[in-house]
C-alpha cells in the first residue's frame, strides 16, 4: 500500500513539473496560458472611410512600450471573413493605419484583423478581428448636360484631376477602353435604347462611375448622321418616313432635296436647330400628289456657298411631271427652325406654278417658332408666303420672325375657282406672336394682297404680333395705302398689334391703313437691315417670344 501512495505521489509531481515547464517562456519566466489574449488591442478594431481612404484603429496593448520593449501591430487585410485570401500585411507601432484607393479597390469589401507582435521572446497575442469596410470611391463624372446623350452618340464629362487614364466602357457583359487626354469623351456608333456603364481610371484605380441610357430612336423611321449623303437618304425615303439628323453639317452639293409622291419628316435628333445644318442646298422640292414635309429644328441655309448658287425659295410646289399639272400637296410644316435664303431670293414658299387657279391644292402651311431671313434685296414681284393659284385650307404662322420679304407677307392675287376636294369652305389665315420686318414692294398690300372675287375669300385673324420698317429695302418702291386687299367680306380680325414705320414709300411716304382695331404705334430702334430684334424695355412685350425682354 505504502508502494501504490508512493508511485502515486510521484506521478503527480512529475506532471506538475510538466506543466511548469511548459508555462514558462525561454527565459524561465512563468507565462499565463491567457497571456495572448491578456496582450492583444485593448479596444475594437474600426474602420473609418471616406472616399479615397480607409483607416483602422485599434486600442493599445497592455505590453509595457518602451525603447526596449517596443510593442509592434502586425495588421492584415483579406477579401474574406475567413483571412484565406489575405491581400495585405503591414506591421507598425502606431494605433491606426491608412490605405488610400492606391493601396485598396474602390466599393470593394475587405475584412481586418489586427495583433501584437510578441516581445522578450513571448508569443504573439490572439487576432483581433474587425467588421467589413471599403473605401467608398471617389467619382469624378459629371451630370450629363442636356442633348449630352444621343441616339448614336455620347458625351461623357468629369472634373479634372491630373494622372486620369482611360475611360471603361461595359454594355451587355462586355468592356472596351477608352484612352484620355481631356476631360470630355465623345462616345460614337451607341446603340439607341440601350444602357450603358462608363468607369474612370487614374491607372488601376477608379475614379468614378456613371450609368446613361441612349435615347429612344422609336419615333425615327431612320437616324443618320453627318457623314450620311443627306439627298439620297431623302430620295430614298418612304411615304411616312421620319429621318432624324444628329447634330453636325449636312452638305446637300447644291443639289435640291425632292419630295416625290410622298410626304416625310426631317428633324433634328436634338431638338437644337444651332446645331444640325443643312448647307449648300437649293429649294426643297414637294412633288406630286401626296408630297408634303415637315422640317423641325435644323438650320437650312441657302445662302451663296462654295460657289453654289443658294436657293432662291425655300420650298416650291410642282406637279409631277410638268411643273404646273394638277396636283394634290399634302402639307408643310416648318417647326423650330432657323432658314436663311441667299441675297437676292424672292420668296420663303411659292404656290403659284399650277397652270391654272386650284390645279395645285394643299391642306395646311404651317410656320412655328421660326426665324427666316426670305433674302430679299432687289424687286421681286412674290409674297412671302405666295399662294397665288393654290387652294389651300390653312396659312397659320406662330411665333415666329420673318423679314426682308418682297411685294408682302401673304400672296392670293390670282382670282381662284370654286374650291373642290376639301371640306374646307373658306380657308383661313392665322398669324400670332409673330414679328416681322422690312417687307413690302410692287405697291402691294404689305399683310395681305388678295383677289377681290368672291372665290377668294379668306377669314384673316392677325393677333399679338410687331409689324415693323415697310417698304422693304427697295428704296424706290412702295406698297398700298390698304394693309389688306382682297374681297369685300373677308374677315379681318386684328387685336393687340404693335406697327412702327409702316408706311407707304420709304419718303415721303403715309402711314398704311388697317381694318378693324389698328395697331398700336411704337418706336422701335430698327432698320430695313436689322437681324436681332430684342425688344427695347420701353416698348410692351409682343410679337416673337424670342425677342421678349
């Protein structure tokens, strides 16, 4: 029995010794078995970011730091919670580390853990484990500015930064680079309706993203651009087709653009007449039965270009095969436009080539929120809108300017047949908010210079609008006494008009007659050659918007 407690004993004090020993460090000393955790950051491991940064702090170790015992953090940074993908690994004896988007990607999540690097030969302390950050990224794109967003095209912006690299593309999975050297890019040959991903870079790192949806091309039959041959896409064009024009310069070769048989629409994509031109172009042709246009927000000049010979209208009706052959036009529309004839033409739309009166009939002529320069600088016996001979239902001009116009603003001086095909008994002439100047010549009536016969008959209404500088340029010339001429029981309803130097001659010359309420009399600071008719602050608004103050 003494030999049983004895070899007890003893295994007890040998596995008491073991365990000593195994608690003492290599210096002899005795070493708690919670020391690692006892030593590790005293407080959380927290991330603070902004867009370029993150920084991590933690507590101190309760080590005693000093010069020599200097207490190191070794830090670690993973794309995981589990640390099997570490990307990082810093050492420092500072409480706090800060990776900027150099170091780190951008709205990416990364995990940290942070410990103290043992001293005097102990062991390090446990991790100390942090939440989930990322640097939330810097973004240096701006806003796209209106029409920066195309059908086709794109223009991206950013705010400079020295050292940006390429812009990435992504649509549908797939990418493309873009390399830089401004602070715009011009994206080409999108794809309308479709959405798209653009990411800066200054290197590898990203410096903002931005997502933009071309435009909707579904009211365009077709959208071409500049380097298109504007003629043939016409000439090509079915009945009903609407052709968009992004913006640029449409060189037509001083050929006339022909609208056989069939009635189109032709408009800039953007909306901005400025910025979409249709150049070195003669007179637009509406050609057959059926034939009509509607033109919106492009410049058309037809001016003297290239040595072209610029157009001496801006449209003209003909009949298909002969010019004067019976033929039923369909409509034109002219919308947001800027139209500028050569020197020297004669009229902004002439109506008058059928052989005989009603052979050529059309429904509407519509002008809104236009300005036309009609060219005219020597005598010219044509109206500006010259319907002599044609049937038509509706003359309607809406805010809008028009100047330098010849004998007057409408022509309907050919004594008309009964009218047929149309429901329409007595057409009709509306002009409103409009502005118009230097007009009148051939002793015309200057608004109006209609037929006397009851055939002729036409229901006028001239509302809020600026008649200014009559007669025209023509220094030699003169206009009737009568504003309006035409038949006896026309109606004329004229309300809130402005007039100024609306006279019969140049000099010498007495103020016109108007029907009804007469213009209201202002005074005006322009000329027979004025071109911006910005209103003076002492005269009322009226006439064109576009000129209001």
């Amino acid at each position: 029995m003494k030999q049983r407690i004895f070899n007890l004993l003893y295994i007890t004090i040998i596995a008491f010794a073991v365990v000593s020993l195994a608690s003492c460090d290599k210096t002899g000393g005795f070493q708690d078995p919670s020391f690692s955790r006892m030593f590790m950051p005293n407080s959380a491991l927290k991330a603070t970011t902004d867009a370029t940064s993150a920084t991590l702090s933690w507590g101190t170790s309760l080590y005693n730091d000093t010069a020599a015992n200097k207490i190191y953090y070794v830090l670690q940074i993973a794309t995981d919670a589990a640390f099997t993908n570490i990307v990082r690994t810093d050492t420092t004896t500072a409480l706090s580390k800060k990776y900027t988007d150099a170091d780190l990607l951008v709205k990416k999540d990364y995990y940290a853990q942070v410990k103290v690097r043992g001293v005097n030969g102990a062991g390090d302390s446990q991790w100390l484990k942090g939440n989930k950050f990322s640097i939330l990224g810097e973004n240096l794109f701006i806003a796209p500015l209106a029409g920066d967003i195309q059908y086709y095209t794109a223009i991206l912006r950013w705010r400079h930064q020295d050292g940006l690299t390429k812009v990435t593309i992504t649509v549908n999975g797939a990418s493309a680079d873009s390399l830089i050297s401004a602070d715009t890019l011009l994206l080409k040959k999108l794809t309308p309706n479709t959405t798209y991903t653009a990411e800066l870079f200054k290197g590898a790192t990203s410096k903002g993203t931005m997502t933009f949806t071309t435009k909707d091309a579904g009211m365009f039959t077709k959208i071409i651009d500049p380097t298109a041959n504007l003629i043939t896409e016409i000439n090509g064009a079915l009945d009903g087709a609407v052709l968009g024009l992004t913006d640029g310069t449409y060189d037509c070769g001083g050929l006339n653009p022909t609208l056989l048989l069939k009635n189109i629409t032709i408009a800039s994509v953007t909306g901005d007449p400025t910025k979409t031109l249709i150049v070195n172009t003669k007179e637009i042709i509406l050609k057959g039965n059926g034939a009509g246009l509607t033109i919106s927000g492009v410049t058309f000049d037809g001016t003297t270009n290239n040595g072209w010979v610029g157009a001496s209208y801006f449209v003209v009706l003909n009949g298909q095969v002969n010019t004067g052959d019976a033929t039923t036009f369909k409509q034109f529309t002219a919308d947001n436009c800027i139209i500028n004839l050569k020197s020297g033409a004669t009229t902004f739309l002439r109506g008058s080539y059928g052989t005989a009166a009603n052979d050529h009939k059309i429904g509407n002529i519509k002008i809104n929120n236009c300005v036309a320069n009609v060219g005219v600088t020597g005598s010219q016996n044509y109206g500006g809108i010259m319907c002599d001979k044609l049937q038509f239902d509706s003359v309607i001009i809406t805010k809008s300017t028009l100047y330098n116009i010849a004998r007057g603003i409408i022509g309907y001086t050919a004594k008309m047949n009964a009218r047929s095909g149309t429901s329409v008994t007595i057409p009709v002439v509306k002009i409103d908010q409009c502005t118009f100047n230097s007009f009148g010549q051939q002793a015309k009536a200057a608004v109006f210079d209609g037929n006397t016969d009851v055939a002729n008959q036409v229901n006028f209404f001239l509302t809020n609008s600026i008649m200014a500088n009559t007669p025209d340029a023509l220094a030699a010339t003169t206009v009737n006494a009568n504003a309006f001429v035409g038949y006896a029981s026309n109606v004329y309803t004229l309300t809130n008009n402005f007039v100024y130097n609306c006279m019969t001659a140049a000099s010498g010359g007495t103020a016109i007659i108007w029907p009804g309420t007469a213009p209201t009399t202002v005074t005006l600071p322009w000329t027979t050659s004025t071109t911006n008719f910005a209103l003076p602050a002492s005269v009322p608004n009226n006439g064109d918007p576009r000129w209001y103050h």
